[in-house]
C-alpha cells in the first residue's frame, strides 16, 4: 500500500507591528482548519510567525525587545493552536522567537516547535544559519538576527510522527546544502521550512529580479538531491514597510513544485505526498549506501 501523508504550507499574509498575539492566533487557527479540512494531516507555518519580522528594526527597549519573544513554548497565548491540532487532528511546525530565562542570564534563539495530532509538543530545532549582522551596516539591508539570536545548538533533530520522519529548517537555512544533506542523513522524509525572506536587498540590487529563482532553487535542488519532500511558509506582503516575498511551495522529491501560493495573503496550499516516490527517487540515482563514498570526500587530490 502506497504511504501518503497531506501537507499543509501555510503562508501568512504580513503581521504588522503591534499586532496582538490573540489575533495571530486566531489567524492561524483558521488556517489550521483550512488545511485539515483539505486533507493535511501536517502543516508548517513561518518562521517568527507570532510577531512582525522585528529582526529588520534596531530596538534599544529591553522591554519591547522582549515582547517579540515566546518565554516557554505553548505558554497561556499560543496553547489555543495546540488545542486546534488536538480537535483538528492535524499536527505542525512554527516558527517563534524563543527566550530563555538561566538564573540571570537570557538565551534567544530563532527557532521552530513541532506538534503533532494530539496538539503534544514533540521537539524544538533552533536556527543554525543566522544570518544579517549584530549592528546595521551602511548600504546593507538593516538584519539584525545576530544580534537577537544566538545559532541553534540542537542539531538538525528528526522526529518520528505517526511513521513519518520530520526535519525543520529556517529561512536562511533553506540556502545551504548542509540542511538537507544532514536532514537526509538523519533520516528525514519530511522537511518543513518556514521563512521571511525581503523582496528587496540594498546590497545587491543587481539580484532582485533573482529573489524568488533563489527561493526555490535551493529547496527543489535540496529535495531533489536528497530525495526529500519539503514543504515552505512565507511570511508575504507588506509588513511594516518591508515588502517579504511569498512564493510558499511543496516540493516532491523528484525536484517539482507540487503546490505552489499564488497570493502575499494568508492561504493554504494541500498536496496529498506520495512517500514511496523518496525511494523510487533514491533507486535512480540517490542510493547513498551504495553509490555514496564519503571516505573520498575530504581527500586532497595529489598534483
Ligand atoms: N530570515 C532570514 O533568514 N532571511 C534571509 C536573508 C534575507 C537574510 C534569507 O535567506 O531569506
């Protein structure tokens, strides 16, 4: 019997600052049920879902700073969406800014939580590509992820939901080949993905008719050279003056764009993933047990 399972991306359409947490909520609440009722039985949203992209203002209030961050994942405002899972029957990945309180010391990581269909947390990965700067930067497109997040330090986790192995990823990690790569060789099916990502940089303008061609190139090359299915929420629109490209997707393992958004607003896109096309993928040309030679990959040839 073929396995299957429906996948949701679920693009959100921009949150703009002050915003409250209840009312994104209820936004994705509904986009939840939008995808259960098409058939997911697991969704991804964005990365910082629950928040404006703050990382694109320099903010010196300690106090507002703290606002953009969840202090423990569910807590008292996001625990309706782990409610919604349960009733929905549907599992899924978000992405929130995570802080964490050691004794007098702060921890703030860019990171993503997977949930499943009992609405249980099953795990967390924390951003490992953090891009942008700690300070703005003249004549660059002011980032500042590196000032208000440390990288991850939990790996590239996978994790078994109901027989499928799940990997996350976020945003900028979407970029390098290390993700999915790792992601693969931990054994991942699945990945989701969820990211902000500007339509316009000031430092390369000379790229910008490239900024969705380099959104989905390395997520179909990614799913393709590691016969994965990916599935990628944006945050899109106009937020807070910063137009962010939309462009969510799922992409088979053969590299095709399965589903693709068609909108910079909230919208759901399904695809019902076929899980046997990972193996049918890998026989052609991915069989890394027997083709795979990393005792050759960090020789330096002689000259
Ligand atoms: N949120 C991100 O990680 N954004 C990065 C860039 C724009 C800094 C990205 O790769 O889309």
């Amino acid at each position: 019997m073929t396995r299957r399972i429906g996948l949701a991306a679920c693009q959100m359409g921009p949150v703009q600052s002050g915003t409250s947490r209840a009312e994104v909520v209820g936004r994705l609440i509904a986009m939840l049920e939008r995808a259960a009722a098409g058939g997911a039985a697991l969704a991804v949203f964005p990365e910082l879902a629950f928040s404006t992209f703050f990382p694109r203002s320099e903010i010196a209030d300690e106090t507002l700073l703290d606002s953009f961050y969840e202090d423990g994942f569910p807590n008292v405002e996001t625990a309706p969406l782990l409610y919604a899972a349960r009733r929905l029957n549907i599992g899924f990945a978000i992405g929130f800014a995570e802080l964490i309180r050691d004794g007098g010391e702060a921890r703030r990581f860019n990171s993503m939580a997977l949930v499943d269909r009992s609405g249980t947390l099953r795990g967390l990965y924390r951003k490992i590509h953090v891009p942008g700067s700690e300070a703005p930067e003249p004549g660059v497109t002011v980032h500042l992820e590196r000032r208000y997040f440390a990288p991850g330090d939990l790996g590239f986790p996978v994790f078994d939901l109901d027989g499928v192995r799940v990997g996350l990823a976020l945003c900028n990690d979407r970029r390098w080949p290390e993700t999915y790569r790792m992601l693969c060789l931990n054994g991942a099916e699945v990945v989701l993905i969820g990211y902000n990502t500007p339509l316009y940089l000031d430092e390369a303008p000379a790229l910008a008719h490239l900024r969705m061609f380099h959104n989905h190139l390395p997520m179909q090359a990614g799913a393709y050279q590691n016969t994965l299915w990916v599935a990628a929420a944006a945050k899109a629109g106009l937020e807070d003056g910063q137009a962010l490209i939309g462009g969510s997707c799922i992409i088979a393992p053969s590299g095709e764009m399965a589903a693709l958004a068609i909108s910079l607003q909230d919208e759901v896109i399904v695809h019902c993933a076929d899980l046997d096309l990972i193996a049918a993928c890998r026989r052609v040309n991915f069989d890394f047990a027997r083709y795979r030679r990393p005792d050759q990959y960090r020789r330096i040839a002689e000259a």
